[in-house]
C-alpha cells in the first residue's frame, strides 16, 4: 500500500490534521499485516528520505517507509497557480525505481493536489487508484463569509475539482458521510466514507515545560486555534486555565488580534505538541474544547478525545463528523456559544459526569474507531475495487 500527500505547513515528522489523518490508515494497514509506504511530496524545501517510521497502534510500534520528495515550483504565485504546478510534477528516475521496487498494489492519494503524481505512479506500477477527499469547500461556505466574484465562486470550483478527481479514480474515500452525500450529489457513485483513526509517532521527545504547566495547573481545558471566545470563557471562568495547543505564547496575541494586557492571563499557549506530551494533555484535562462549525472533512480532534477518553465540548457539526456520538454520552453538544461558560463550568465542577463522558468516549472509540476496525473498513474498499478488475 503506498500513501501519496504533500508536506506544507506541517510534515509527517512534525503532522498537522492532515498528517495524522494518513499516519493512522498507515499504521492500521501495518498492524493487518500490509507492507505500506507514505510518499511525501515537500515543495523546495527540507531533504529526500527514504526510511522507516515508527507509529503507535494498539499497543505497538509499527514500521512505516517514509519517502519523500523535494519538488521545484513553477512559479510562486498561491490559488489555482499552485494546482498547476502539482499537475506538471514528473517523477525523477530514482525515485521511479524506488517505487517500482515498491510495487503497489493499491495507491491512496490525500487530497487534490498530489492527484497527477499519484496517476503517474499508478501507471509506473499498475497499482489501483484510491483518491481521499479531506475537504469539501462547500459545505465550509456558510461560514466563510467570501465577498467578491472569485472568493466567493471559489467553493464551487474547488468542489467540482474534487468531484472530477474523485470520479477520475478507481475508488474515492471521504472522511465524514457528510462529504460523501455531497460527492454523490455530483455524480461520483464510487466513494464510501471511512473515518479517522489515531496512531501517532513513536519517540518524540517530551518537553519538560509540558509537564511542569500540568503539575502547576491541575485544573485547565484544552483547544486548538485561539479564537475571541477562549477570552470571553477565560474571563468568565478565572479559576481554570485555558491551555491552547499549536500557537506559542508570543504568537497568541497575534492571533487574537488584541495586546498583551487584554489577554487573561489564564490563557496560556504551548505550540506544537506531540507524543507523548500530548497524551498528558489530553489524559489530564478537564475538557477539550471544539468550537469549529461549517466544518468539512475529518475532525482529528475529536478522534483524540475520543481515543484519549476526554471530556468534550463541541459544536452539532464537529459531533456530526462521526455516526454514533450521542450527546450527553460521549460527548457534549452546544452551537449556542453564550451557554458554553454554564457548560464548562459544570464540567469543572462536576467530575463524575467527567468520568462518564471520558468512559463512553473511549469505549466508542475502541470499538468503532480503533485502528484494527479502521484497517478492515479500508481493506473492504480494497477488495471491492479488486473483485471490479
């Protein structure tokens, strides 16, 4: 099995979403039993690799081959400039060998741009195309509040492109049901929804300063992607603090907009946080906030909380990502932000309702989510493109 995406603001040495989205399909093919490759295409920057990895699933450590290429751009203008460039990829001779050497039987590429790559491998190789759609830009419009002609006929045009790509394929994968009701809505009739699963990096280092920040603060919420609403909780919740993932403290009053004296100072930003600093986190906190809403594609967050057993607070949307979460049970569900305050504070105040929500949730994802159902889900997609050659 040979995974194709690109590296952009994150890698799959240091992941993002997007990255971790791959990482747990990789590793739950490993732990079947597949030989599996993750081909990562970097555009002018870092160094080609071709070496194992090792992540983390079901008590585990599996070896993943990670290869990657270094591409050169075309011109450096964003927008559909840079799904242009991706379409004139062509693969180096070396890197032709390697994967011959491979030999796929079954190509998954990650999302649009890598797709005319992954075609090239497909046909280098003979292997089956498998196109997963992490996005689908219509369903996050309402949200988006897009003015003007070409931000606003943008969704529509990368949605089709999705829609062609995916019809394009032998097999197209989406994320959330909800992305494959779109997709079917335009004709791509080959397509199933699988959703994430968690299998991060073994052998991070751990930071010291994460555990030291839990030690001292043993009551805090945690979320991603600083917003004006973790001020208005942190204002009305000063006894707990708000610990914020992804952002450092120097970027934090960047991303809210506002200056240092007006941030509380029960909001505290951690930066990137990986393995196994990041299962203190989660294992420790009192709640992991989610507050996104128009949302597409997969929710990796919400994966980590359930595969971690942590409370949650959510949106409809985020929750609707995964068939099955019941509000009060794994979870709790509220797209009126105004409630959030009386919310968190009952979740900090009450620990058996924490225990509750943290049990089912951990209970959800070991049989519905887990990396061994998660293989097999895929494994039936694989044999039913197999049985239509």
């Amino acid at each position: 099995m040979l995974f194709i995406g690109y590296g952009m603001e994150g890698h799959f040495l240091r992941p993002y979403g997007y990255q971790r989205v791959v990482q747990g399909s990789a590793a739950s093919l490993a732990l079947r039993g597949h030989e599996v490759a993750y081909l990562e295409l970097m555009w002018g920057k870092g160094r080609p690799l071709d070496e194992h990895v090792g992540l983390l699933a079901e008590g585990r450590e599996l070896g993943i081959r990670l290869i990657r290429a270094i591409l050169r751009r075309h011109t450096a203008k964003g927008g559909l400039s840079f799904y242009v460039d991706s379409a004139r990829v062509r693969l180096g001779e070396q890197l032709k060998k390697v994967l011959v050497e491979f030999g796929p039987d079954y190509v998954v590429c990650e999302e649009r741009i890598p797709w005319f790559t992954a075609r090239d491998v497909v046909r280098l190789t003979g292997a089956r195309l498998v196109f997963r759609a992490h996005i689908i830009e219509l369903l996050e419009a309402p949200c988006r509040g897009l003015r003007g002609l070409g931000k606003a006929t943008w969704p529509y045009t990368m949605t089709f492109y999705t829609a062609s790509l995916a019809r394009a394929s032998d097999w197209a994968l989406t994320l959330a049901f909800q992305d494959e009701r779109e997709l079917r809505k335009l004709l791509v009739r080959r397509v199933s929804t699988v959703e994430p699963t968690y299998a991060p990096i073994a052998n991070h280092a751990s930071r010291d300063e994460v555990r030291h920040l839990v030690e001292e603060h043993p009551a805090f919420f945690i979320t991603y992607e600083p917003r004006r609403l973790h001020v208005r909780l942190a204002r009305a919740l000063p006894g707990v603090d708000f610990l914020i993932i992804g952002v450092s403290q120097e970027a934090l009053t960047r991303a809210l907009g506002l200056p240092r004296e007006k941030v509380p100072d029960n909001m505290m930003a951690l930066g990137r946080v990986y393995e196994p600093d990041l299962a203190v986190l989660f294992e420790r906190a009192m709640a992991l906030l989610i507050p996104q809403k128009c949302f597409s594609g997969f929710c990796i967050r919400l994966i980590e909380g359930l595969a971690y057993g942590t409370p949650m607070l959510t949106t409809r949307d985020v929750a609707g990502k995964v068939r099955g979460l019941v509000d009060g049970v794994h979870l709790l569900v509220e797209d009126d932000y105004r409630r959030w305050p009386d919310l968190l504070a009952r979740l900090a105040e009450d620990e058996e309702l924490r225990i509750e929500l943290g049990e089912n949730a951990r209970e959800f994802y070991q049989r519905r989510l887990r990396p061994q159902v998660h293989g097999r889900r895929i494994e039936a997609i694989f044999d039913i493109i197999g049985r239509g050659s």
